[in-house]
C-alpha cells in the first residue's frame, strides 16, 4: 500500500500540474482573443474612420433603411447634404428625408425604393431636394442596393446619396453652350462646319449648305465629308490633315470651284477644336465668300490707281487736314507737286516750311480766316528743289454736331505752266501796248500832216470839182484811219482796265445828236434816210458823255456799212422802267442767227468776203458792248436773219428828271471869233509842223518853229509867247522835259498843249505831271483847236 502512494501523489501531482497548465493555456487563449478583438476593434474603428474620411471628401453620404424596423439611419454626411441638424443616434423618420424631396420628384423616387426593396437589387436615381434650413434647391444621385438574410428575406437597404448639383449645372451649362453653339452655326451668315477627328460632321450652318450647292434637306450631321464631297481636291484633304495635327489655316482670298462649274473666291479657314484633356477633337472649318468684295476691292484699287493717273495728268493733287492731331495725309500726286518723299511726317508746318517765304504770311493768314469760315481759295508759290512753283489750293472745312472744327480737305493744283504762260501774256500785252502805242504814234503824225494839207487846201478855197472831191475823199479817208486808230487803242486800254470814265449827269438825247453828228458822214456817203424818235420828256443818264456818244455812233457807223444805198436808218430812245432805251434799227443785209452770239467779240466780222469791201478791223462793236458794260447798261444785237435788216438795243439806267444836267449840248455852241496869238509850235517831223504853220497862219496867228526839245525851251524862254504846242516824241530833251524847262524858266502864265501821238491814259497822266495844260492827240482836230484859240486874249 505504501510502494502504491507515491505512485498515486504522482498521478494526483501530475493531474495539478496538467489543471495548471490549463488553465494557464486558457488564460493565454483569453489574452490571445482579448488582444484580437481589440485589433478587431481598432481595425473596425480605423475601417470607419477611413470610411469617414473617404465619404467626408467624396461628398458621399451613406444611410441605412431596416425594412423589419422601418427605420432610417444616415451617417453625418447625409445630414450635411440635406442641410437637416444631426440627431443623437443618427436616425430619423421617414418622413424627414420625403419632406425635403421636391413634390414633383417624391412619387416617382417612392416608386423606385419599393421596387428596389421588394425585388432586390441595386438601383440609381436622380432627385431634387430642398434644404429646411437654407431653403436652397439641391440635386441628389442615389444608389440603392438590398441586403437579404440567411432565408432570403429582404432585411435591410443600404444606400449613397452624393450632391451633384454643381455637376448638373456643368451639364446643363455645357448642353446650352452646346446648343447655342449648333445655334450659332446652323444660323451663322458665313459657311461653318465642325468636324470630328474622323472628319464626320457635328455641326454646319444653311449658308455651308447653301454655298456648296446641298439640298436644304439632305441631312449630314453624322456623316463623313469626304462621303458627302467624294471628288474633294487632295490638297483640301492635306489641309484636314494639318488642321487634325493641331495646326491652324487660312487665306484671304482663295479660288474654289463650284460643283456647277463657276469659280468663287474664298476667305477661309482651318482651325483645331480640343478635349478636356487638351487633345485635338476635330477641326472647324469657316468659309465667306469675298468674290464681290474682291472685284470691289479691285475695283476700288483701280479706281484709286485711275484718279492717281488723272491727278498727275490734270496736276491736280488732294489733301486732307487732321485739325485735332495736326496730321496731313496728301495724295500721291500731292507729294509730287511739293516734291516731298513720301515717308515723310506731314504736318501743317510741314507744308508752310514750302511756301514761298514771300507768300508765307499771306498763306497762313488766309488759312487762319478759313478756320473762322472764310472761304480758302488762293494761288501762291512754293520752293521745290530751289525752283519757284505756282499752285492753286482750294479747302472744304469738316465740323462736327457741336460746330466744332475737326479737319478739311482740299486740292491742290500745279498752275505753274498756267502762270508761266499768264507772266508771258501780260509781256505780250506790255509789248503789244508798246507796240500800239508806237504804232498810234507812227500813223498820227503823217495823219496829222494829211489832215493839215486838206484843211489848208479847204482854207484856200480850191474852187476846181474835181480838187474838191479829190480833198474830200482825203479828209474822209484820214477820218476813217483816226477811227481805227481811236478804236484799236480804245480796246486796248479797255482789255486792261485803263480807261476811266468821266461820269456826269447828262442828257441822253445830246449823246444822240453828237453822234449822229460824227456820224452823218458816213449815212450821207451811202444816201441813208435816217430817222430820229426822241422822247418829249427829258431823260438823262449818269455816264461820260464823250463814251456815250461813241457807243452810239459806232452802231450808227455798223448801220450805215451793213445797209446798201439808199437804205434807211432808224434811232429811237423812249424810257422804259427805270431805264434809258435806245434803238437802232436798220433795212440792210441782216445778220445770220449763228453770228449773233459771237456779234460783240473782239476782233468778230460778220462779213468775211475776199474784197472786204466794208473794212474795218471787227473792234467796234467789242468796244461798244465794253463801254455800255462800264456804264452799267446792257447792249443787244436781234435780227430775223440775212436780208431782213438788224437791230441794235442799248439799255442804260436812267436818272430821275429831277437830276441836274451838268453837260452840254456840244451842238449848241458856236465857234468864237478868232483871236491872233503868239504861237511855238514845236514837232520834230517836218511836214506836221509845215502843215501846222499853214493852217495857224491862215487863221491869223503868228507861229515860231522848233525842232527839238533843247531848241524850243530856247526859244520859249526867248520870245515868251502865248501858247506852246509841244510835241513828245522830240530828239534829244524830250516834250515832258522840255515843258519842265519851260514852266521852270518862269512860264507859268503861258499855255503849253501837249500835241503828240501818243495818246493814251497814262501819257495823258504823265503830260499833267509833267506841267502841261491840255493833251491833244495827233491830228489835233483844227476846229477844237481854234475854238481853244479863239477863248484867249489877244
């Protein structure tokens, strides 16, 4: 029994050890599971934390419907999305979450979670809620997906919900863009299609259609281009190809035919669209037809080209003035005439810095007249290239609304060659003036001893027939030479300016019978009957009288050469209105209607037959219309045509009858009784002063001769007589000088007369200057100068 108990203690003791073991085992075995749930925990925790965290930057909320339960829990995304406050335990009723759906939205989105809920599955819905707190309209997307138990029954449903409004406004925003867009190109005025990077049509506009020649609709959209133009030129596609690479294309003005054979120009091009991801989506292709534009711009180029043309043939250049920016703009043909390059800066000094210095204040004084709206038309001079140029500048002004000053525009023109030829016309007139002036000269003094010789032939009483006709003829051929001498130089003094009229008041019908006394010579020597119709009452002009008369008896004169013998002459004055009129009609030859406009020029003559048997030089009807002008009258020429006569109407403003008559009738007087004076007579050509002698002798004068100007201030200061007559054109001191002489040798009382061939208004001028009392053109008329005689003391 005793060799068995420590065998027993042994089994007991092992027993012990083995319980200890156990138990030490199991507690190890709780560590073990204690510490694998805690990881289990931790994992759990850190699991929902990255769920959490996930959600929380997603913008994902996540809820949970127990069917059993009927309740609803929602993480605290979900609370955030729907703007609702938190609960506690993250639950809520079902009518929380349908009282925020839109009311349009909620059956439906009920509609959906039953079916989910009942059949299972996973569903996706979009919905519109409304925020209590905010009131602001949200867009939600929800997914659903059903949990089922271990029998099949539907358990719990378990959902996301993510705010995509910002998304849906993207979408919408991007959709609009979109259709505007397509609106844009559908609608677009010029040719636009957009393609895709296969080439196939996304959009095109009607004009796309329109242009190359698709029907209205044929429907494209969706369809390659190369389907719907099969026979597309390669070089397009190597354009499509370039454009699709990423590269942009275009062209001004392109040639493209048509598929009805007609070629149109093209203003076109190729550019790239791309992706969000910045990759080349296609191409967009825009085309406008500039066929029009471009024979308009070529049109436009031509006729810029043209008017340059016309500008340098004409010399007439166009300018423009920028007031405000002081900036000139000239033409091409502007830049030649003031021989400036064309890169140079314009400005107003600019063109000042060209003008002649002498004409360059005068220049801008007008401009700065024009710019308070004086009109700007001038000639001046310029310097181009140290040469002296004429131009002629004419400006329009541009004002704005308010009547400000903004520009002007204007053209300039090259006269220099005009101005050369006006320089060379006025020489020519200077020395054709000379030349009349010597010519006048030249006739006069042999006139002058011609008319002497026949006065003294009348004096002595040649009693033979044909002597007398023979003088007669003489005196009234030397009568016709003095007229046209008269009249050549009366034209030239009117074509300058140089006659001045001395104006009084007169009586119109003494003009008359002093002209038909010049005159009477002439209708005598053709056997005319003239008439004469003066008015009862006195009607008087303001105008020279001595004009006058010449007016009228150079239409007399014409009358009398236009009408055969035994014609008759017509002169009536009446006063019609307020003026004086005067007619002369006549039975002659007529006048042709084609030579009635051109009756009054210089130089005109009706008759042009070889014999020129009527003569004259075709100046006297050009003198009478200037001389009526220069009175402020008017002179006109009618007749019915060849053979039915001619009348001549001479209007001149009449004076009221009350106007006092200042001249006189120079019929009326009668030649004073002679008187015999002491006489120098004084002339350089031999047979004027002989003739001279003669005839102052017969009238009972004593006459002393000189031949020169030295000679006769000698004898003048010798004998002192009582009158000079003192020819100009003298050898050595001429008359101007030797009447200085005279006057200043103490003759101041004694009559000197300047008797000379030169007779025109400013020899006159010069003769007074010079101390003379009188000027007497060559031949002096003897009876005027008898009667001048005859009014000294003895």
């Amino acid at each position: 029994m005793h060799k068995k108990l420590p065998a027993i203690l042994s089994a007991k003791q092992l027993l012990i050890n083995e319980s200890n073991e156990l138990r030490m085992r199991l507690a190890q075995v709780e560590d073990n599971l204690r510490t694998i749930r805690a990881e289990e925990v931790y994992v759990l925790r850190a699991a929902e934390q990255r769920m959490r965290l996930a959600t929380e930057a997603t913008g994902v909320g996540i809820w949970e419907w127990h069917v059993s339960t009927n309740q609803i829990r929602w993480d605290p995304q979900m609370f955030r999305i729907y703007g609702i406050t938190p609960t506690p335990d993250g639950t809520l009723a079902y009518s929380d979450w349908s009282h925020c759906v839109f009311p349009e939205d909620l059956p439906q989105q009920e509609t959906i979670l039953k079916e989910t809920a009942s059949q299972g599955g996973q569903s996706s819905r979009e919905f519109r809620i409304r925020q209590p707190n905010t009131g602001e309209c949200r867009c939600i997307q929800s997914v659903e997906t059903v949990r089922t138990d271990a029998s099949g029954q539907i358990e719990w449903v378990v959902g996301t919900n993510l705010d995509v409004t910002e998304r849906k406004l993207v979408d919408t925003a991007m959709r609009e863009s979109e259709a505007r867009l397509r609106l844009f190109i559908e609608h677009a005025p010029a040719s636009i299609a957009m393609f895709d990077h296969e080439m196939c049509y996304l959009a095109v506009s009607n004009r796309w259609k329109q242009d190359f020649g698709l029907p209205d609709e044929l429907v494209i959209i969706g369809r390659s281009h190369y389907e719907v133009f099969p026979e597309i030129p390669e070089h397009w596609k190597a354009l499509h190809r370039r454009g699709l690479a990423g590269e942009t294309l275009n062209a001004d003005e392109d040639p493209f035919e048509r598929l009805d054979g007609t070629t149109q120009w093209l203003k076109w091009e190729v550019r790239p669209w791309f992706t969000a991801d910045g990759q080349v989506g296609g191409i967009l292709t825009a085309a406008e037809e500039v066929t029009e534009r471009m024979l308009a711009r070529k049109a436009l180029q031509q006729s810029r080209e043209d008017l340059n043309r016309a500008q340098a043939v004409g010399q007439l250049g166009s300018w423009r003035l920028d007031v405000g920016r002081n900036v000139l703009f000239w033409s091409d043909e502007n830049y030649r005439i003031f021989g400036v390059p064309k890169e140079t800066p314009l400005t107003y000094e600019t063109f000042l810095g060209i003008v002649h210095p002498d004409d360059r204040e005068s220049v801008n004084t007008q401009w700065q007249a024009a710019l308070d709206g004086t009109p700007y038309a001038i000639e001046h001079r310029i310097v181009v290239n140290n040469q002296v140029k004429w131009v002629l500048e004419k400006a329009y002004l541009e004002f704005d609304a308010a009547g400000g000053l903004q520009g002007a525009f204007g053209i300039t023109q090259d006269i220099t060659g005009r101005k050369l030829a006006e320089l060379a016309l006025q020489e020519s007139n200077h020395h054709k003036d000379a030349f009349l002036a010597m010519l006048a000269h030249e006739l006069r003094n042999p006139l002058a001893s011609i008319c002497n010789a026949v006065h003294v032939i009348h004096l002595q009483g040649a009693q033979q027939p044909t002597l007398s006709r023979a003088t007669a003829m003489i005196e009234r051929q030397v009568k016709q030479l003095i007229r046209l001498v008269d009249d050549l130089l009366d034209i030239s003094r009117v074509s300058r300016g140089k006659i001045a009229l001395q104006k009084e008041t007169v009586e119109v019908a003494a003009v008359i019978r002093q002209a038909i006394e010049t005159s009477q010579p002439h209708i005598d020597a053709r056997q005319h009957q003239l008439q004469v119709e003066l008015p009862v009452s006195t009607l008087r002009v303001e105008g020279d009288f001595t004009r006058l008369a010449q007016v009228v008896s150079n239409v007399l004169n014409n009358a009398a050469k236009y009408t055969d013998a035994g014609g008759s002459i017509t002169v009536a004055v009446a006063q019609v209105g307020h003026e004086a009129v005067i007619r002369v009609r006549d039975n002659g030859r007529g006048i042709d209607p084609v030579a009635l406009k051109s009756l009054f020029d210089l130089f005109y003559q009706v008759d042009r037959n070889l014999d020129r048997s009527d003569g004259g030089l075709g100046i006297g009807l050009s003198l009478v219309k200037s001389l009526v002008d220069m009175h402020g009258g008017q002179v006109e020429a009618h007749s019915e045509g060849l053979g039915k006569g001619s009348e001549f109407i001479i209007r001149l403003p009449c004076l009221a009858e009350e106007a006092a008559l200042q001249s006189t009738d120079v019929l009326a007087n009668s030649p004073a009784p002679s008187r015999a004076q002491r006489i120098l007579l004084v002339d350089d050509n031999p047979d004027v002063a002989d003739s001279m002698v003669m005839l102052l002798t017969i009238f009972g004068h004593e006459v002393l001769v000189a031949h020169d100007g030295k000679q006769a201030v000698e004898v003048a200061l010798r004998e002192r007589p009582a009158v000079v007559l003192l020819d100009i054109g003298l050898p050595g001191m001429d008359g101007y000088q030797a009447c200085r002489a005279m006057r200043n040798g103490g003759l101041s009382d004694t009559l000197i007369i300047a008797m000379t061939g030169y007779g025109q208004e400013d020899d006159r001028r010069k003769a007074e200057a010079a101390g003379f009392d009188l000027h007497m053109p060559k031949p002096v008329d003897v009876q005027v100068l008898e009667e001048l005689l005859a009014s000294l003391p003895s």
